[in-house]
C-alpha cells in the first residue's frame, strides 16, 4: 500500500517504463489498493467480450486501459512541461501546495 500518492486525478503524466515509454495521459483513475493508476489512452488491452441482450451490451472485442504500477509514471509540470519529481510547501495562508522540484513552479 503507498504510503504517499503525490499524483491525483485528473493529473498529466508520462509512462517513464514499458511498452509506453514517453506517451503522455491524463489519469483517469487511481487504484490505491493495487498502487496502480489507469491513464488515458496508455496501456491499451483488448478484451474479447460476451454480449449481453438485457443490458443492450454488443459482444466482440473491446481496446481498453489496462492499470500501470504508479512507479512508472512520473507527474507532468504545466509550467516547464517536463516530467519532474513533486515537493510540499506550506503557502503564506497556510494552504499546503505541490511544487516542480525542476522549475519551483506551484502545480495547482
């Protein structure tokens, strides 16, 4: 289980191992139980699917995300548009804000 999940939803990020090497995403979802995160449009499966008539759902083959380990993906800094490691600072108002350990630029 991670103890720290700097990277939230909604975040830009880049696989930085794997098949996806350098592909770019927005995450979709985070799975805390497995440390994993689904981002979009990296990691595609296909899954050959059964229909089914009472849901209206088609049979056939479907690409979809599969999870990559959050190890692998490494947060995207709007301002430098680099992947870059995160840091914690405390703003004047008291307010806790991520960081570009890179640029020093505030994330939020």
């Amino acid at each position: 289980m991670l103890a720290k999940c700097r990277i939230k939803k909604e975040d830009k990020v880049m696989v930085i191992t794997g098949k996806d090497k350098g592909k770019i995403g927005k995450i979709l979802r985070i799975i805390r139980k497995k440390d994993a995160v689904l981002v979009e449009k990296v990691n595609m499966v296909r899954r050959h699917t059964k229909g089914n008539p009472y849901r209206q759902q088609a049979g056939g083959i479907l690409e979809k995300e599969a999870p990559l380990d959050i190890s692998n993906v490494q947060l995207m800094c709007p301002a430098c548009t680099k992947p870059t490691r995160v840091g914690y600072k405390l703003m004047e108002d008291g307010k806790k804000v991520r960081f570009c350990k890179k640029c020093n630029e505030v994330m939020e």
